[in-house]
C-alpha cells in the first residue's frame, strides 16, 4: 500500500505497489537506482544517497531489517530504528521512493524454489562465524533486485565480503544487466567506520574501537614497505595490541580482494586487510586496501 507523500518522496510499504511503480517508471523509458538499507541511516548511508544522485536515474531507498541475516534474535530485536530521522534524511537529498515492506511480506515474497549456492570464498571471514549470515543476505537483495528492477545499485565498501556477493548474484541472477557501484567506507573523525552499530556504543567506547583502523594502517605500512614481512607474526602482535586495550579479534586476515583467497609473498596487487572485532559486546567489522 501506498502510506504517503512527504515532500517529492514516496513511501511505499506493499511488494505489489512498489511493482508497479518500479514499472510505471520503466515504462516512461526512466531508469532506477536503488540504495538497499537496514534503516537507522547515518553519514556513510547518505554518501550513498549522494552517490545515487549523480545519474538521471530515479532513486528507490529500501528499508527493511532482513531477520534472515542474524545468527543472533537478540542482535535482531536490538537493531536501532529511527525512521522518521531516516525519512527527514530521504527528504533532505530529494529520494524519490522509500520502499519500506513489512516482514511478514517481503519473507512471503521470495521464491524458496531456486535455493541460494554461494561462492567457496563467502565461507570465510564473516562467512565463517556467522552461519547462515551470507544465505539470509542473499535471498533479500536477490528479491529486492527482482522487485525494484534497478540499473544501478550502491553498495558500502565497509561490507566487502558482501559487496563481491552481489557482484556474484547479479552475474547468476540478473545476467550483469545491473550495474553494482561500490562506496568508499565513510569514517567518523577518529577514524572509525560509521556503522548502525555504533550507536549501541559510548563515546568512550568508539575511541577505543578507533584503535582498530589506526592498527590496520600500521599493518598496511608495514607489509608495502617491509618486503620481508611476516604476516603470521603481524597478526599475533596486533591481536596482541588491541586486546590489551579491550578489543576481541574475531579475524584479522590479509586475503586477495578479488576472490578473498590467500595472499601469496611475492602477491602485490589486490591486497586487502578484513577484520571483525567485538567491543564491550558489540561486533564491528572493517578492511582497507593495502
């Protein structure tokens, strides 16, 4: 059903009516743009929105807490909601549509038939610790591409396991008509990566979780510079530093950032350090190229 028009944006809650505009566009030759989100939308999310702007394009933001993501119903229930600040942000760099369905919908929706069959490399990183993770991420972007028929789609660097994800969906799925744009990862002041999660944290505490970056571009220093690096050995100093400050190492891995395999010595190309990290109970993860 269509809720309401504030301003130029449309609100959009029914699979049905977000069809048929999505098709009403199409067929007034307009083409779409789409920024897939959990909501509780800060800075990075709006680099996104900007991003989006840069086309002709008409641009649909999509809201919807995916429950099939979560390994943990606690972390589900707990995630922070702030639509009307999310609605004012829309509003504020002049969305289009706002496609919020409810769950119980957009769960109907997805074609259980076709059952997703992920890549190797998505079994590592957050693949690897958080089952069922990459599967649940799958079925909804798939079913929100197939909904909003998009021509271009912006997606965060922060998340770049799921970036190549989508990468891969849309080559199996959508035959690479749909164009996948990655952002570059947008860092609070103390270099921390923005992230919903942060909210969940004190200003104490995300100083603290700004150690993490901080570490990451010792690393990075290190390994272009020190041709006789020795990453094992890296690795366990850095997870080292960072406990003696709070901070739990989930991962701390140096993979190849096209297929997350591992980085040979004499590798130069394509290198890129991924962490995930756990402070005061909060997961966080991150990665920069190298």
């Amino acid at each position: 059903m269509l809720i309401g028009i504030k301003s130029n944006l449309k609100i959009i809650t029914s699979v049905k009516d977000q069809n048929d505009y999505c098709n009403s566009l199409g067929e007034e030759g307009k083409k779409i743009s789409l920024v897939p989100t959990m909501g509780n939308l800060h800075k990075g999310h709006e680099h996104l929105l900007s991003c989006s702007r840069t086309t002709n394009n008409k641009t649909v933001v999509s809201l919807f807490v995916n429950p099939l993501q979560f390994n943990d119903i606690d972390d589900y229930k707990s995630y922070p909601n702030s639509i009307d600040a999310d609605i004012s942000m829309l509003e504020r760099n002049k969305i289009d549509c706002l496609f919020m369905p409810s769950e119980d919908e957009i769960l109907e929706s997805i074609d259980e038939s076709h059952s997703p069959n992920l890549p190797v490399y998505m079994k590592t990183l957050c693949g690897k610790y958080r089952e069922g993770h990459f599967i649940g991420v799958f079925k909804i972007v798939r079913q929100l591409l197939k909904i909003i028929k998009p021509s271009i789609a912006y997606f965060g660097k922060k998340d770049y396991q799921q970036l190549i994800m989508i990468n891969y969906i849309v080559k199996e799925h959508f035959m690479n008509k749909i164009k996948i744009i990655p952002c570059d990862t947008v860092r609070e002041d103390n270099g921390l990566a923005m992230s919903s999660r942060n909210n969940k944290m004190t200003k104490s505490e995300k100083n603290i979780a700004s150690l993490v970056y901080k570490e990451l571009l010792a690393l990075k220093k290190i390994i272009r510079f020190d041709k006789n690096y020795d990453y094992d050995e890296l690795r366990i100093k850095s997870i080292d530093n960072l406990s003696k400050v709070g901070i739990k190492i989930e991962y701390l891995e140096l993979l190849s950032s096209n297929d997350l395999s591992i980085i040979q010595k004499n590798d130069t190309d394509n290198r890129m350090l991924f962490v995930a990290f756990y402070i005061s109970g909060v997961r966080l993860i991150d990665n920069i190229e190298v």
